[in-house]
C-alpha cells in the first residue's frame, strides 16, 4: 500500500491533471482496488467514442449519459451526435430531476455488458435538470449552444428558461466581486484574454482592466490595439475558456460569481 505521504501526492498529481471529480474517481480505484462500473467507465472514453455507443439509443438514455459524465465532456460528446438527437437529448436532460435507482441499475448492466465491464451497483439517484444542462451548454461553443437552446424554447419554453437563468455567460462577469476577478487573473493567459476582451463591452474591458496594476491595464489595452481584428469565433473561444476557469474556481471554492448570493467571504 501507499504510504500517506504517497498518496497526497498523488492525489494531488491527479487533481491537476484531470480535475477533482476525475482524480477522486481514480484515486479511490487505485487506492482502494474498486472495481469500475459501465457508467463509470464512460467518464475515460473518449468523446467520439461515447457518441458512437449511444448514437443509436433513445434520447432519454443519452440523456442519462450525459447527465452522469462531466458537463466538459459532455459537451465534447455534443459534437458529435446528430443535431436532432443532441436536441431532444438536452430536452430530456432539463427535465430530469430524479431517477429510479433499479432504472439507473439497468441502464448500468446494459453499459457495463457494452463495454465489457464488471457489475457493480450505482448509488446515484438524482441526476440531470436544468442546471447540469446549462452547465454542458456553457462548455460547448455559442453556435451549438444556441441551436440547442432555440430546440428547448420550440418544445418547452418554460423549461427553457429555467436553463437559460442557469446558465453564466461572458457579460455576466461584470458582476463579479474584485477579490475573485484578481483571483480569476491569476488562472487566465494574456492571450487569453486579450482575445476575450477584444469582444467584450466597456464597461466589461473596464472592470478587467481595473484589477490590474496600471502597468499591466497599460500594456493589455497597447497588446489589444496591437492585435487587429480577430475572428469572431477565436473571441468566443477565448470567452468559454475563461468561463471554464471561473467555474472550476468556483467550484473549489476559490472565487464566488454573482454580485450577491451565496455566503459572504472573510479573512
């Protein structure tokens, strides 16, 4: 077995490489020798392979799927299903809010029997709804994303909205507390965002450019003059990625986003 000091490190080694969920996934299989299940081995699949499992299943089912891997690689597998079943897939995904667990089982056996996996038991109820699929739509690029949504408004346009308050684009970054834009800084390429701002309003430029030193505010606004006119869809790619970087801060606590919810922070 690994000493204590071996497995921080690798827990800490993983949890850089692949992100908290992926690391603690892998580190209980390798620590702990548990065995993976048909769900579970989805999650090391590559995108394109995932679609061609499920390509040819109900949307419900490809719901089930996409509700339980990462929204990141959900939205990668997105690509590449047919645009009418990626739809209704994502439909049937806002309106999850729970699921029999024997239904869960099934759909397990039957993956696991797919790819030659061992069984094991999934204790996972609650899955899907309006929030899991905002967060796959913010992972996927504008076009794809607006597509989807005018899919979800045709069908269900009450449902639909309750996705779109889910979901956290560029301009609401505006709203975000200094401590955390500074904290966000840190984590983002000057590249990065010089292609982001590029298309961002004033008022955005402004906020990001006021938590920076006057020296670094002087050399971005020079290096974005510098930079010429940029492709629309290099601006939105660099939006999504700052994005993803907001909401993995988040998530580890590190940054807060929105202007009043949640806890206040101290120290």
């Amino acid at each position: 077995a690994l000493g204590l000091g071996a497995n921080e490190f690798l827990r800490g080694a993983l949890t850089k490489a692949l992100g908290g969920e992926r690391a603690n996934s892998l580190i209980e299989r390798i620590l702990h020798g548990g065995e993976s299940s048909g769900l579970e081995n989805l999650k090391w699949l590559e995108p394109r392979a995932i679609a061609e499992l499920i390509k040819l299943e109900h949307p419900q089912v490809v719901a089930l799927v996409l509700a339980y891997i990462e929204p990141e690689q959900a939205g990668e597998v997105l690509h590449f299903l047919p645009a009418r079943q990626a739809g209704e897939a994502m439909l049937r995904l806002a309106a999850l809010d729970g699921l029999q667990p024997s239904a869960l089982r099934e759909l397990n056996e039957v993956l696991e029997e797919q790819l030659s996996g061992d069984s094991q038991s999934v204790q996972v109820s609650t899955v899907g709804g309006p929030k899991v699929t905002a967060e796959i739509l913010n992972r996927v690029e504008t076009a794809l994303s607006s597509s989807i949504m005018e899919h979800l408004r045709a069908q269900d346009d009450e449902l639909a909205t309750k996705v779109q308050d889910q979901m956290f684009v560029f301009d609401d970054l505006i709203n975000v507390d200094d401590r955390s834009l500074q904290t966000m800084l840190r984590e983002i390429s000057s590249e990065t965002l010089i292609l982001a701002l590029k298309g961002s309003n004033s008022a955005l430029k402004d906020k990001f450019l006021g938590n920076m030193s006057k020296r670094a505010a002087e050399m971005m606004r020079d290096d974005m003059e510098a930079k010429g006119p940029v492709k629309l869809s290099e601006v939105e790619g660099a939006q999504k990625e700052i994005l993803q970087i907001a909401s993995r801060l988040e998530a580890a606590g590190q940054i807060q986003l929105g202007s009043g919810g949640g806890e206040a922070l101290v120290g």
